[in-house]
C-alpha cells in the first residue's frame, strides 16, 4: 500500500489519537487542561471532520485537494498555537493573563478578590507533566510539525486522488 493511496488517514487517526489522549488524561487520569490546552485541540477536532470528508470523498480530486490544503493550515496553526504554550510554559513569553501571571499587584483587598475570581484554576505557564524534560505542550508542538510536514508534503505532490 502506497503511502499516498490513502493520504488523509494519517491525519485521521493521528488526530484522533491525540484527542483522545488528551480526553483521556483529563477525564480518566485526572489532569485538568488549561484555557491554551482547550484552545489547542481545536485544530485536531477540525482535522478529524476535514479528513474524514477528505478520505469520504475519494475520487474527487478537487475537494480532497483544498481539504489537503486546509489541513495544512490547521496544523500551521496548531503548530503556532503549541509553540505559543511551550514559550508560556518555559517564561520566555507572557500568556493569557486570566491563566498566568501575578497577583500580587492588587492595589486593595476588594481588587484581589476580582483578580482571583477572574483567574483561571490550571496555570498555562506551570508545566503539568512531562517526561524526559518534555510537556503535554511540547509533545503537541512536535505533533503538528510532523503532521504539518507531512500534509505539505502531499499537498504540494497533488497526490490525494
């Protein structure tokens, strides 16, 4: 089996695993995401609608060559969204201030109250888990490089009739 002959299922499974990993480590392993790790797996739920209609509408070379397309854009913007967190999480770039940052600068009591009420309960810029130096946001930015230069790839062959 050629690698092109079914060039959106990488994108299918690949999306779908880390989704459901990411489901999986919150719901059944207890790790709350962040507002950027919510934020993060949009472009993996459209991938999966964009290659399940990519890989449905085999035969049809003009749709499956914008839907190739479009992947492509989604992984750029996963990439940038992944890479946005890493910088967050290593403090080499502010994040969101409703998840990051400092709240010792209220200036009164009733002012602390509405930052704490305001701010998010999972920190974007403190590193959950991670293995070998590696977190869940680096483990991401990792994934849509590879699936980024994958679907570039196909994309600019025109191979996904």
């Amino acid at each position: 089996m050629r690698a092109s002959r079914f060039p959106f299922m990488p994108f299918l499974i690949a999306s779908a695993a880390i989704v459901g990993t990411a489901l999986g480590s919150q719901y059944l392993g207890g790790l709350s995401p962040c507002e950027l790790c919510l934020l993060e797996r949009w472009p993996y739920y459209l991938a999966i609608i964009v290659a399940a209609f990519g890989f449905a509408a085999r035969g049809h070379a003009t749709p499956r060559y914008f839907a190739m397309w479009l992947i492509v854009l989604l992984f750029a913007a996963s990439t940038c969204l992944a890479a946005y967190h890493v910088a967050v999480e290593q403090h080499w770039i502010a994040g969101p201030t409703a998840c990051t940052g400092d709240i010792g600068q209220a200036a009164s009591a009733d002012e602390l109250l509405k930052m704490l009420q305001a701010r998010q309960p999972v920190q974007c810029d403190v590193v959950q888990w991670s293995i070998f130096g590696v977190s869940l946001a680096g483990f991401n930015l990792i994934a849509s490089l590879l699936l980024l230069g994958y679907g570039f790839t196909m994309a600019r062959r025109g191979d996904v009739s």
